[in-house]
C-alpha cells in the first residue's frame, strides 16, 4: 500500500448530474465571495457601498433612482448610502444635464483609489491562498475552470 493519500479527483463521479454541479457550484461560488469580501473589511466600507462604487466605476455616473433600481433597493435607501460616500469624499454630484432638478453621482478620485484598494486586497487574498493551497496540475485545473465558468456567465 502506498503511504500517499489518493487523489480527491479520483473520487469524482464520471459524470455528475448538471443540478448536482449547479448547486455544489452555487455554494462554492457563495463562499468564495463571502470570504472576498472579508478579505477587504479594513476598508471599512459597507457591502452596499462597495457595490455602489463599482457599479459607479463600471458603468459611469448615475442618478440616484437609477443606482436604486440596479442595486434592488429604495431609493431612500441609496439616499442614505451615497451620502455616507460623499462624506467619505468617495462620490461627487452634479446636476443633470438632461433634468437640472436631479443630480448625477460620480466616483471621485479617492473613491476610485478605494475601489482599486478593495479589489487588490481580493486578489491578494486569492492569490495568496491559491498559492498555498494548489500545485501547479491543480492551478491549471482551476484556469480551466474559471474560462469554463467564464463561458456559462457570456451565456
């Protein structure tokens, strides 16, 4: 008998059911972001108000009912999640150009380095445990993975 313990990719099924992977994928995918998430609590930002700066970063400066309706939440609720950004200086407002009784929200420089701060502590997690944890094969496998998901998300 061989003193290495067997390869857990041994154990897989041939080929598993699309639900079985489906929910054992959804699990994965929601700890890994729960545990992104808390790679980057130093910056003291809450969950809600990161999303808002990366919706801000990723597609350009919007009116507080649009950030409402994107995020899934009233706008009274974005109300008060912009105001703690803009008192953090991390969102700037200026008036509509289309309507001057509303205003239009923009990442401001320091919300922007914020952004890139957070997300380079994720990567950093990330990159920190998959060096730690996986060995070249097992990397290649999860490059594979992660181009296969890839192609599921474009769908």
């Amino acid at each position: 008998m061989s003193s290495t313990s067997p390869d857990p990719r041994d154990r897989r099924p041939a080929d598993p059911s699309a639900e079985r992977v489906a929910t054992d994928l959804a699990a994965v995918v929601g700890r890994l972001l729960r545990r992104l998430r808390t790679s980057s609590a130093d910056s003291l930002l809450t969950p809600s108000q990161r999303s808002v700066l990366a919706r801000l970063d990723e597609g350009g400066p919007a009116t507080t009912a649009a950030l409402a309706r994107a995020e899934l939440v009233r706008p009274q609720s974005m109300r008060l999640t912009l105001g703690a950004l803009g008192d953090l200086g991390l969102v700037a407002r200026a008036p509509d150009p289309s309507d001057g009784r509303k205003s239009v929200v923009s990442l401001s420089d320091a919300g922007r380095s914020t952004l890139a701060e957070v997300r380079a502590a994720k990567r950093s997690w990330l990159a920190e445990a998959i060096t730690a944890e996986l060995d070249g094969e097992e990397r290649r496998t999860v490059a594979e993975a992660v181009a296969l998901i890839g192609r599921l998300v474009e769908k």
